[in-house]
C-alpha cells in the first residue's frame, strides 16, 4: 500500500490515483487584482504523478517509521549500514523537483538558502566540482566555512560527517552526481558509499542523468554500490497519460486561482491537445 502524501498545513491536497486529479499545492492564493502576484503562485505550483508514488515507495523501503505508521527522516539500518535511492532521468525532466516536493511533504521539511532542513541537507553538485568541493560544501551548508587548505579528502570527509551529525541530519540529498563522473569513477563509487556504510549512517538520495545511472548499475565494480542504492529511473509517461495530467492540472489550477481557461487554451493541440 503507498502511502498518501502528507500536505503541510497550508495545502489541502494528497496524491490521487486518478491522474485528472493530480494538481496539488493549493496554498493561499493572493489577491486577484495582485496579477505578479498570481502569476508567480501559479507558476509554483506543483502537479503529482506516478513519479511521485514511486519515489514514495522507496522512501518506504529506505525509512523508518514511528509507532503511529508514520515515515520519518530516520534511516533503516541494515546491520549497521543504511541504504539509499538512485533517482536518473534527462535533465529537465522535473527529479529535483519531485524530491524535494515528496520529502517536503511527507517528512515536513523546509530547506533554507543553503538547502539545510531539520534532518535533510540539499546539495547541488557543481558542474566542475571535486570530491573535496563536495565536502567542503557540506560544511559550508552547516554553518563551518575556515577549512584547512592543505584538508586531505578522507579529512574532509570526517570533518563533514561531523558537521551533518551536529546540524542532526539524517537524510543527504546530492544532486547532479553525474557532475562527478569521469574526474575518478573509483573514488566516486567509494564517495557515495561511505554515505551508507563505514559509520556514515545516513540515507542517501542521488539525483543525476542516465549516466549516473549507467555508472551505478551497468558496472560490475560497483556492484555493491548499486545493492545499496534502490533504482528509480523516471520513464516518461505515455502521450495520453501526459495529455490527461495536463488537462487535468489546467482545470484544478485555473480553478485554484480563479481562472477560466480560453477556450482556444482548452483545444490548443501544441499545449494540452483537444479535448476527448
């Protein structure tokens, strides 16, 4: 069974199993005479998929539970180790925003400008990024900037484990891995695991293209990182599965804000396609 997304208080929506009724983030909507104002509400909001209920089941997998059922920002551990969630796509296709949406809304985090919640840290990974610029961020996210500049790379590692224990973090969120891949695809595969074994204790979300997904799962020296790291490659939907999403999306957010749809909105075939 998955478990329905848990709204903040400001939302009144969950994930549905129908599709047509999958606009969600319903937030106070602004005046309708502060047009910026609208626009910008309308442009933030979110509309679930299936996406959504997969990612939500690994969560499942990954993460503990209170006594009342419900999930919590706590890995599972695996005599001693913890396991975490590989989500790849193309770029563009919406990962980082459906992590951050789902943890959000089922863990009850809110990320700061640095990307630091409660017990989640969001991290995005340079494009010309080292494995100590990573280490060196991490700190930097927790509130310790005055690195050593000779810092070796098991250093800095020990030193941001400690800074993610301190701020109590139990979830790392690292996107555009694949940023890493080709500066030393050993000691990358050893950097994403030490999250999960050795003491690191934490779960693990990597974000990247279809190349961190080649690197993790079609390696066979990886193959104890792929064990530890559940697969969730976003497929694209179907057309009429994407037209239904759309139109259902249009109707519920125009509905939030007050809207009518144009009718030549309603057929435009380049946008959402004619109706049924």
């Amino acid at each position: 069974m998955t478990l329905p997304l848990k709204p903040p208080v400001a939302e009144e929506t969950a994930l549905h199993e129908d599709a047509a009724q999958r606009a969600v983030t319903v937030a106070t909507r602004p005046p309708q005479d502060d047009l910026p104002a609208l626009c910008d509400w309308i442009r933030n909001r979110y509309v679930s998929s299936s996406w959504d209920n997969q990612f939500l089941e690994r969560l499942e997998m990954v993460l503990r539970r209170d006594g009342s059922g419900q999930l919590l920002a706590d890995p599972k551990t695996y005599h001693g180790e913890t396991m975490g969630i590989a989500v790849t796509g193309p770029s563009r296709d919406g990962k980082s925003t459906l992590v951050r949406r789902v943890i959000e809304r089922v863990l009850g985090e809110q990320f700061d400008a640095n990307g630091l919640g409660r017990h989640v840290i969001y991290h995005r990974v340079r494009s010309a990024a080292t494995l100590k610029s990573v280490y060196t961020d991490l700190c930097a996210a927790t509130g310790f900037s005055s690195l050593p500049s000779r810092l070796t790379i098991p250093e800095a590692h020990e030193l941001a484990v400690h800074r993610l224990r301190l701020a109590d973090i139990r979830i790392v969120i690292l996107d555009e891995v694949h940023n890493l891949l080709g500066y030393d695809n050993k000691a990358v595969n050893l950097f994403l695991k030490t999250f999960l074994q050795d003491g690191g204790g934490f779960c693990l979300i990597a974000i990247g293209t279809a190349q961190l997904r080649d690197f993790i799962y079609d390696r066979p020296l990886n193959i104890e990182l792929a064990g530890r790291l559940l697969d969730l490659s976003l497929e694209r939907f179907p057309r009429d599965n994407s037209l239904t999403l759309i139109r259902g999306a249009l109707k519920q957010l125009s509905a939030d804000a007050g809207l009518r749809l144009a009718p030549s909105i309603r057929s435009d075939p380049y946008f959402c396609g004619p109706d049924p």
